[in-house]
C-alpha cells in the first residue's frame, strides 16, 4: 500500500496549488483504503499481482471514492470527514463540488490508461453509484418495501464500486475471467454488509468504529438496516419507538431515549443476522479459489464484516 499511497498523491495534484491543496485534503485526513486493499488482495489471485495497472486500478477506485466523498459532505451540510474539517467547511459548497468532479475526472483519465473494457466497466460503476445517491435523496413509492429501497441504494452507493475494486484486481492481474465474476459478486456483497454492519455500530457502539458519533443517523433521520426493521414491527410495545424513528431527532435525551430503545429491540439480532448471512453468501462465492493464503484472506474480512456489528 506505500506504493498505491504514493500514487495517489501524485494522482491528485493539479495544476495550479490551490487545486492540488483542496484535492490532496481529504486524501491526507486518512482513511480505510477499503477499496484499493481489495484491488491488491483479489490480484493475487492472478498470475501477475504486482503489474502496473493493478497499481493504477487501485488509485483510479480510491480517487473516485474520495472525489464522491467531497459531493457527499455537501449534500449532507457535513462539517466534519475522517476528523478533519470537510472541504465545504473549510472553503465553500463550490469549492467541495468543483474539487470531487476535478477527482472524478481524473480518475476517468487514469482509467483511460486501462483500456475501453475498463472506461466501460468504470462508468458503469460510476453510473450506479450517482445512481444509488439519487435514490438515497428520494423516498420509497407508495407500496414499495422501505428496506428493500435502501438496499438498493447501499448496493448502488457502496456495493458497486468495492465489487469494481475486486474485478479490477482479478482483472488486471490475469486472473481467469471465472474469478473475476465470483470476486466481483464477493466484493458488492461485502461491501454492501460493510455499510450495513457501520448503520448497527452507529446504534450499538457508544465509540463508533465507523467514525462518527453514535446516534449520527437518528439526529439525521437516515434511515439504516436495524431503523427500517425496527420501524416494520406492529407490536403496540413499539409504538414509541417508531414515534422517535418518524423522522429527524434533535433533542439529545430523545436521541438517548431511542439509542436506549433500539439496543434493546429485537431489530438489532434480526439486523446481525441479516449481515452475518451476507458475509456467509460472500464467501460461499470464493469456492472458485484454491485454498491459499488469498482466499483465507477473503474469507476473513467477509467474518470481520460480520462480527463488526457490536
């Protein structure tokens, strides 16, 4: 990963310092670096794990997270990201947006470098993830199942850029094109149950692994897994609770009332269930690998996903 680091910072530099200074912020906040680890990790399923555009795939997945984190923090009103202040809050809104669309193409330029199959595959990704966010901002339809809308955005939103990251790692490293379509299967699954177990921590950790401050998506009224599920009960016990998930909560005993609520509802063993099911399917997935190092690997994180969850 000190090579892809490296990478990446000279990716992002533009020309001019003030581009490169807005560009390389979030960058320097830090990060899991999900995205490109797993382009490493599903290349060494392949024959050539260390070629040069398996280096380029991992910055071209990792830039064009960053640059959907910039447009992420402005719809949000975000003042913070990864503990640093967010680019909206430092500069402005236009210079947040202006910045993630600078990222966006210059991980377009990067893809270039991999050929058309690749510009196709990215702007495919790229087109459910814009997607994904879209749903995010619009409620389900009338007679539409609530849960299953906001799977569909995390699949959009997450799932498809993390499975893009494993097929690009198979891909390029000259893995057959069997591991590819099973590692990409793998990656959006896991990817997506990673979102899902940050919404349980978010209620079930009084320190968030996930980076924010326990409670977050109640103040925001985001729906999560264990919210939507909690919300789906008709037991009259309940009614409370759904009463405080109606919508956004800005009184902080409220918050504590239903953080209280929530930890004791049955919604948080169904949720558990529900991405320890995922992470099994995941690695179900894997039994196109020789049992090596890579698939055990594989299969580890897909149980870190599962037991995240508090």
């Amino acid at each position: 990963m000190e090579t892809v680091e490296a990478l990446l910072d000279g990716h992002v530099e533009g020309r001019t310092a003030y581009v490169t200074e807005a560009a390389r912020h979030l960058l320097a906040a830090g990060g899991k670096r999900f995205r490109p680890l797993l382009v490493l990790l599903a290349a060494e399923a392949g024959k050539h794990p260390d070629s040069e555009d398996v280096l380029t795939a991992a910055c071209v997945v990792e830039i064009t997270h960053l640059g959907s984190l910039y447009h992420d923090d402005v719809m949000d009103e975000a003042a913070l990201r990864r503990g640093a202040d967010s680019a909206n809050a430092r500069w402005d809104n236009l210079v947040a947006i202006l910045t993630g669309d600078f990222l966006f193409a210059r991980s377009s330029e990067l893809t270039s470098r991999l050929g058309a199959d690749a510009v196709r595959i990215q702007a495919e990704t790229f087109t459910r993830l814009v997607e994904g966010q879209i749903m995010e901002t619009v409620p389900p339809g009338p007679g539409e199942d609530p849960l299953q809308h906001y799977l569909e955005v995390v699949a959009g939103k997450t799932g498809s850029l993390i499975a893009t990251s494993a097929r690009y790692g198979a891909r390029f490293s000259g893995a057959s094109r069997e591991v590819e379509e099973a590692l990409a299967a793998y990656g959006e699954i896991v990817g997506s149950a990673f979102q899902l177990s940050d919404d349980i921590l978010d209620i079930a950790s009084e320190t968030d692994e996930s980076g924010k401050t326990p409670g977050t998506d109640l103040r925001e009224g985001v729906p999560t897994l264990p919210t939507l599920m909690a919300q789906a009960s008709t037991d009259p016990a309940d009614e409370r609770l759904r009463a405080l998930l109606s919508g956004p909560i800005a009184d902080e005993a409220e918050v504590a009332e239903a953080l209280a609520l929530l930890r004791a509802h049955p919604a948080m063993d169904q949720a558990r269930a529900y991405v320890q099911a995922q992470a099994e399917e995941a690695k179900a997935l894997l039994v196109v690998l020789p049992d090596t190092p890579v698939r055990r690997a594989l299969e580890a994180f897909a149980d870190l996903v599962a037991t995240r969850t508090g």
